[in-house]
C-alpha cells in the first residue's frame, strides 16, 4: 500500500511540474477593429499619442507577441513591428497562419470621379503608405508578404495614375510605387474590399482654381486645449494661432475664395 502511494504521488508530482513548465504561446492571432487603427512605431508618448505608422483599415490579421498595459506588440514582417491600442485588436481563433502570403495580380483603373489601384491579396495584411514629392508618388508597403504578381493591367481610364509597379524590398516586404501625372497632390484613402487592398487616388480638378473650391481653415487649439504658453509674455498659443487663421481667412476672401 506504502508503495503505490509513492508512485501516485510521484506520478501527480511529475504532471504538475509538465503542465508548469508548459511554454506559453510566441504569438496568438488577432484582427483590427474599430474605426481608425493605428500602428505606431514605439512605445513613446504626449498628448497626440506616440508617432504613428500610419492608419489602416479594420479587419487586418495581426501577430501580437506581447503587451503593455494598453499596447499590444504586433510582427509585421520580419524586421518590422509595432505597436496598437488593445482597444483596436480582437482575438481571431479561426485564422491558421500560413507559412507565407502571396501577392496576385495588380489592377489600375479609372472610374467617373477617382481613379482606383487594386491588389489582389490572399489575406488582409498590415500595411503602410505614404506620399512623396519630385516625384509625385504615393508608396505602399505590404507587410508579411511575397509577390507572385505576374500582371499588372493598366487601363486607358486613368487620369491621375501614371504608373504603376512593385518590388520586393524584402524577404517578405512588397513595396508599390504609384505615379502621379501631376505634382500636386490631391489626397487619395486606402483599405480592403474583400481579399483586394484598394488605394483611391483623388484627381487633379479639371480647373484647379481656388475660388471653386472650398477651404478649411484649423487653427490647431482652442477649448481647453491651450497649447504653449510663453514664460515672459505669458502668451497662450490657441490666441496666436486663432489669430493667425483668422488672418488667412481673410486674405482668402479677398482673393474670392
């Protein structure tokens, strides 16, 4: 009897000690959600919140492999992370990740008001766009991702597209190039539509006039929100930049905008 108590009891020592030691997952799969995510690039803060990454659109898979208090850490590729709000992640249990990702084919069109970049993906990848000038040019870079994009199909319907090509930058980072006809820029927005991320490219006016269109003016403060204040003349600076808005707005009005 002395005995099998023994081996009971060494036998449940050695369970509890497997299931202590039992590794915890490197990473677990999540989804943005809410409106407007935002990646970061650190853990730094002020009052806007750390320098950011950029935006990106809702239900992009993520690989969170830590955590803060109110940050989760996210890989984006191999040599890439970031950081995002917790409020901005939920769990995905049903997502397998896949070994790699691949890029399909590049489609570039024009519609009646914009003109449209669509790239097929086999998954809803983190991203990252910018613009540039001289040239005018807006970058994308996909995340966690290997082209095997072997058409790109430029249509006759595009007005502000110039050109439209890609490379990869690194093992798994696709970067896309998208010329602009012309310098200015005129905005464009990016997001998923299905399995394809769409960049919509605003296009110059016909008649790139100021007085046919429509201006906002931010002074930036106001409220609560005072901003600076100087130590000697104890100047408050949503005063000055309020003033400084308000001059504008009447210069505009006397160009006849």
């Amino acid at each position: 009897m002395r005995t099998f108590l023994t081996l009971l009891f060494a036998t449940s020592f050695c369970l509890v000690q497997v299931q202590a030691q039992k590794p915890k997952p490197a990473f677990w799969l999540g989804k943005t959600t809410g409106k407007l995510p935002a990646l970061s690039y650190g853990l730094g803060e002020d009052r806007l919140g750390g320098t950011k990454i950029g935006y990106i659109d809702s239900n992009v898979l993520l690989k969170v492999v830590d955590s803060t208090k109110d940050l989760y850490a996210v890989q984006l590729s191999k040599y890439h992370s970031a950081y995002i709000e917790k409020a901005y992640v939920k769990p995905d249990s049903i997502t397998r990740l896949k070994p790699f990702y691949l890029t399909s084919s590049f489609l570039a069109k024009g519609d009646t008001l914009y003109d449209l970049v669509q790239i097929r993906m086999e998954e809803n990848l983190p991203y990252k766009s910018w613009m540039e000038i001289e040239p005018a040019r807006i970058m994308v870079d996909l995340y966690g991702v290997q082209t095997n994009t072997n058409w790109i199909t430029q249509l006759k319907t595009l007005k502000e597209v110039k050109n439209l090509y890609y490379n990869q930058v690194e093992d798994d980072v696709v970067r896309v190039t998208i010329e602009l006809k012309h310098q200015q820029h005129w905005g464009y927005s990016i997001g998923y539509k299905g399995k394809s991320l769409v960049i919509q490219v605003r296009r110059q006016p016909v008649l790139p006039d100021l007085k046919k269109m429509v201006i906002a003016i931010d002074a930036g403060h106001g409220g609560n929100n005072s901003g600076a204040e100087s130590s000697k003349y104890h100047a408050v600076e949503k005063e000055y930049t309020l003033l400084f808005a308000k001059a504008l707005e009447k210069n505009l009005k006397k160009l006849g905008v």
